[in-house]
C-alpha cells in the first residue's frame, strides 16, 4: 500500500475528479458517500459548492462549515478516494446520522486498507481543526467501514434506524483527552526519539548494543512512521508545551489473551520522568480499553527492567509469565496482567 495525501480539489482536477466518480456510477453507485454532492452536481457547480462550504459567511443554509479533500497517492497522483470533514454537527442530520466526517474510496482501490489509511488523515485535519472527538455513522451491515473505525479507535454508541429503517452504528472516536492526543504525522520523529533514547538509557546491559546503535535506531524510527501510515496500533502523545511521552496500544497478539487490550509501548522522555506523565497515558489506555469493553490489560516489560515493574504493580498489574524474548536481548519479558 502506498503513502496517500489529502489535497482540496482545484479546477486543474476536472477530469481526473470525473473519472473517479465515473467509476462509482460504472460500479452500479449512484451515492457517493463524503463527496459534498459530487454525485449530483457537474463539476463547475461542485467546485463552487465546497468553495461555499468551506467559508461561515457563504456555507448553505441546511449545512455546515465543511472541508472537502481528495485522497491522492503520492506515487501517482490517482485519486483514491474523497473525504467530507465537517467542522461540527450543527445540522439535524449529522447530529443524528452524518456525523463529522463521510468518505469514500473508488471501487478499483478497495482492500488495499486505503480506508484505514484516508480516515487516519482525516482524523489529523480534525485535530488541526481542535476536534477532540468525532462522530461517524454507517449501515450495521458494512463490515469494511465498521472495521475501519475500530481500527482507528472507533467506540461504538448506539445503532438505530437510518431514514430508510435499516439498522445502522453511530461511531466516536476520541482525537484529545486532555493532554493526550492522537499522534499526528509531525510527531513521528519527536516519538522516535523518545523510544530511541528511553532504549539507549533503559536498556544499557541486557540489550545487545547493536539494537542500541544508529542503524536500529533507524529501524525503529521507520517502524513508528510506519505504525502511523498504516494504523498498525493506536498511537498517542502526551503534548504539554510539547511533545514528552508516546503510547501505542490495541488488541493483543498474545494467542492465550486474543480478548484483552495491550498496552504495546509506553514511554516518557526521561528529563521529564517522575512527573506522573506515565500514570496519565497508562489511565488513557485503560480508559481506551474500558469504553471498548475489554475486561483485561496487557502489558509486557524486560523483567529486568524493575523500574518498570514497580510501576505497573504500583497500578494494579499482576506479573503472569515470562518469555524469553530472543537472542538480541540478555533479558526475560514478563507478562502483567489487570482487569478492568
């Protein structure tokens, strides 16, 4: 899958746009959804509509201040697929079905998790935005859509009837709590180099000391950037003035606790350990993990890392079982457990 970007639309985009919606409509869909009307307007009076939208004083009466993107793959320029980020729910039917943000990906890109990959942008513009959660809605029988918002920390909140009576799910997703927010493309370097410092000066003597070196930590940081593209796990930061701690978590991969939430990597930049900033992300997570309805955390740690395992039994966790972890470490992983 490659790297995609969100860009407004311009009038350069004209045929370009109408192959994309050609397809839709090629496909038997004559809807496409966050497309501001593209599927019912000529290309002139579409551009001219989300140019209105995107402005309080010219907005429709029956709409919302909008921004409306393009999904382009940077290696080709296609359109792979069409956002709608609505800047509130100040319209009857958002608040009740729309919700903050509607896209689409064309027919010829789907499973390629593109989805994953445009909503995870989207949420980006919705932070920019200062958004501190958003409400998306879909059929309760689109598993892909459903999937894509669990992947992106979707909560489901309710399931109704939609206008025509079928069943549908109302989604949230958390973007800031307090100082913890979703990771965004610009933090990835400052979260590499606290995960790549927090291993040089925490892991010295059980870690072999390659894994320590430039080209590691090279890898490391490239595996961050990566987790974001792709939405691996759920990333966050703890931005205080700043950028000082990194959490990313999600379903475990442990083949006994594959109903438990993980908590895969947690860490705080040590000139600012010991101020309660790991205690706030561990909270986060678990709060994650509860509006989920998980009834059990995860969490591995070196077993000869004691820092860390007096932290998550000062929290509640219980050590479960050790796990040699391979020959790049000196060191056994031990298993914690809670419940929630």
């Amino acid at each position: 899958m490659e790297n995609l970007t969100l860009i407004p639309p311009i009038k350069a985009n004209k045929t370009a746009i109408l192959a994309f919606k050609n397809e839709f409509f090629q496909a038997g869909e004559r809807a496409i959804n966050g497309s501001a009307l593209l599927d019912q307007m000529d290309y002139e009076e579409w551009l001219e509509n989300i140019r209105r939208n995107a402005d309080s004083q010219t907005v429709r009466e029956d709409w919302v201040v909008s921004s409306t993107f393009l999904a382009v793959r940077e290696q080709d320029q296609r359109i792979v697929g069409i956002v709608d980020l609505r800047h509130s729910l100040g319209q009857p039917f958002l608040a009740e079905y729309g919700g903050h943000i509607g896209y689409a990906v064309r027919p010829s890109e789907r499973g390629k998790s593109y989805a994953v990959q445009i909503l995870s942008l989207a949420l980006e513009a919705a932070q920019k935005l200062g958004l501190e959660a958003v409400m998306l809605g879909c059929y309760a029988d689109n598993m892909g859509s459903i999937k894509t918002m669990l992947k992106c920390g979707g909560v489901l909140k309710e399931e109704k009837p939609y206008i025509d009576g079928k069943p549908m799910c109302i989604y949230w997703i958390t973007i800031k709590e307090g100082p913890v927010r979703r990771l965004i493309e610009k933090d990835t370097e400052r979260a590499a180099e606290i995960v790549n410092h927090c291993w040089k000066t925490t892991y010295a003597g059980y870690v072999d000391p390659v894994q320590l070196g430039e080209v590691w930590c090279g890898k490391r940081s490239e595996a961050i950037k990566d987790e974001f593209r792709t939405n691996g796990l759920e990333n966050y930061v703890f931005d205080e003035k700043g950028v000082k701690g990194i959490l990313s978590c999600g379903k475990s991969a442990d083949a006994d606790k594959t109903d438990a939430f993980e908590l895969w990597r947690i860490y705080v930049d040590p000139a600012f350990q010991a101020q309660g900033i790991g205690s706030k992300l561990l909270a986060f997570a678990e709060a994650l993990a509860r509006k989920r309805n998980y009834q059990e955390m995860v969490i591995w740690a070196f077993e000869k890392n004691k820092n860390a395992c007096r932290f998550y039994k000062k929290h509640g966790y219980k050590p479960d079982i050790t796990q040699h972890l391979g020959e790049n470490f000196n060191a056994e992983g031990l298993r914690f457990i809670k419940s929630l």
